[in-house]
C-alpha cells in the first residue's frame, strides 16, 4: 500500500503537471514575452518539483536511509536504493538544482533555460511512476 503522504503528493504533482502541459503549449517566442506565462510556468515547475523532494525525503525518513546534505542528494539516495534509476536520479538532480535556482537566484533567471525545462515535465511524470512501481514491489 502506497502511504497517504506520498498519495498527496502524487496528486498535486498530477494538478501541477497538467497546468504545466497547458503553459507548454505556447510557442517560444510566445513564452519569452508573456511574463503571465513565465510565473506561472516558475511556481508550477518549483511546486512540481518540491513535490518530488518531499516524496525523496519522506521514503528516506519512513525507511531510516542515510539523511541528504542536499535536495540533489535526496535523489542519489533513491537511486542507491533503488526507488529510481540512475538515469533518472542524474535528470532529477538537475530539475533540483533548477528548482534552487528558481528560489535563490530569482534575480537572474534565464527565461530560455526556463522555457528549456519546462519541456522536461515527461521526467517528473516517470520520477512519480518508478517511485510507485518500486514502493509497490
């Protein structure tokens, strides 16, 4: 049985992602020059993949895993456990550190890196799909 944490989460990733797949219809010239798009594209994507960290860092808690120094780390632990996959667990590290740029380098955000991960949602669907698969087993 999957726990009504990780349940929670899954379910607002999934409300997130579909606004994600909406924002990302818009062409790129489109989203370099709407800033309504560009906001909500930022707090979907960094919600999106807080999420993620949360689900990372609750499984490390309920099993008693070694604690992360990092939010990136919290996927390396998955990894080492075989909750995720290596390919996965490196893609993952880099939307974290995307997401830490979002939160503390707002100032200089690059809206083309921006528009950039916005099309790598497809990772966050298969982070939550290998996280349930694996939890299962």
């Amino acid at each position: 049985m999957v726990n009504k944490v990780i349940v929670n989460r899954v379910k607002k990733i999934e409300e997130y992602l579909r606004r994600l797949k909406e924002i990302r219809k818009a062409k790129k010239e489109q989203f370099l020059t709407d800033w309504k798009l560009q906001d909500l594209a930022l707090r979907n994507l960094q919600v999106c993949i807080e999420a993620c960290i949360d689900i990372g860092n609750h499984l490390i808690t309920m099993n008693r895993w070694e604690v992360p120094e990092t939010y990136a780390e919290t996927m390396e632990i998955l990894k080492r456990h075989r909750i995720i996959g290596e390919e996965l667990a490196v893609k993952m590290g880099d939307l974290v550190k995307f997401r830490n740029i979002i939160v503390h380098d707002y100032l200089y955000l690059d809206m083309e890196k921006v528009y950039r991960n916005l099309q790598r949602i497809k990772e966050i669907e298969e982070f939550i799909s290998q996280v349930i698969r694996n939890i299962k087993e």
